[in-house]
C-alpha cells in the first residue's frame, strides 16, 4: 500500500479575496461583501444589469448570475437555444433553477486563481448574458411583449423607448 499523495497546494482564500477585491475597485464596480461572497451588477448594451454572485469556497470560486425567469412561452425552445450556446467552449454555461429559471454560473479553481482569471470569468458572464439576451426574451416572452408592443402602441409610446434588461 503506498501512502497517499498529498493534496496539491491551494492559492489561499485571503489571497483570492485580496485579487476579487482589488480587481473590483480597479474596474470601479461597486459591490456588497458578506464574509466570502461578492455580489454586484455589470452592465450590458442588451441585457442592462447583469447581476453577479461570487463564491469564495475552499478550493473554489463559484460565480452565478441570474439570467431570465423560466420562459413563458416556448421553453424547450429557450432552453435548446441555451444549451446550444453551451457547446462553446466557455468558463461559464446556462443553467436552470428549480423553477426553471435560467442562470449563468462557472466555477474557478483557486491554485490558478489571478486577476486575469477573473477578468475572463466576468468577461464570459457578461458576453454571454449580453449576446443571448434579446434571443431568450423574444422566444420565451413572445406573448407578453407583444401585450406590450400593443398597449405601448395604443398609449402612443415609441417602440424605442421601451425598456431592457
């Protein structure tokens, strides 16, 4: 029998709590931190606010954030756009809840954890919240924003103004 390998050694949780809250002041995102977890909002051109929880685990940082309420309309179509979107390669992917809410989560392992790591984690939250944003409202939506194209219509409102995200 032999003995068994030691683990490998870890990037210390202070240290990976020094580079998030650095590297969040650096980008002047505002942000609440409770004991190990960071929450705070990025902004995007389609989908406006995408917020964002991180996760500071043993060996881990998690990142989660909520993308869409389960689709009111054409879910499996919703989510086969998502899962589809999922087949690039990515350090996060769409998920759903219980509910069938949609998230984005990923995870990084803290032995490689660096700001750079963390600007690519944040990075692919946002590009992927911002990309599939319009595609996910208009197919799981259709029915309630055509309520509202109406009734926008109806109360004379321009169809640009109409609010995102």
């Amino acid at each position: 029998m032999t003995p068994a390998e030691p683990d490998p050694p870890t990037r210390p949780r202070s240290s990976a709590s020094e580079v998030i809250e650095t590297y969040l002041a650096e980008q002047q995102i505002p942000f609440r931190r409770v004991e190990n977890t960071w929450a705070f909002a990025l902004s995007g051109e389609h989908k406006h606010s995408i917020p964002v929880v991180l996760v500071l685990r043993e060996r881990t940082l998690s990142v989660e954030s909520f993308f869409i309420r389960a689709p009111m309309d054409n879910a499996a179509e919703v989510y086969r756009l998502l899962l589809a979107r999922n087949a690039r390669s990515s350090p996060v992917r769409f998920a759903a809840d219980a509910d069938g809410d949609v998230l984005i989560v990923g995870e990084a392992i803290l032995e490689m954890f660096d700001s750079g790591m963390l600007d690519a984690l944040l990075g692919a939250v946002h590009a992927n919240a911002d990309e599939m944003f319009d595609a996910a409202l208009t197919i799981g939506f259709a029915t309630y924003l055509a309520r509202d194209l109406a009734w926008r219509e109806k109360a004379g409102i321009p169809q640009h103004e109409a609010p995102k995200g």
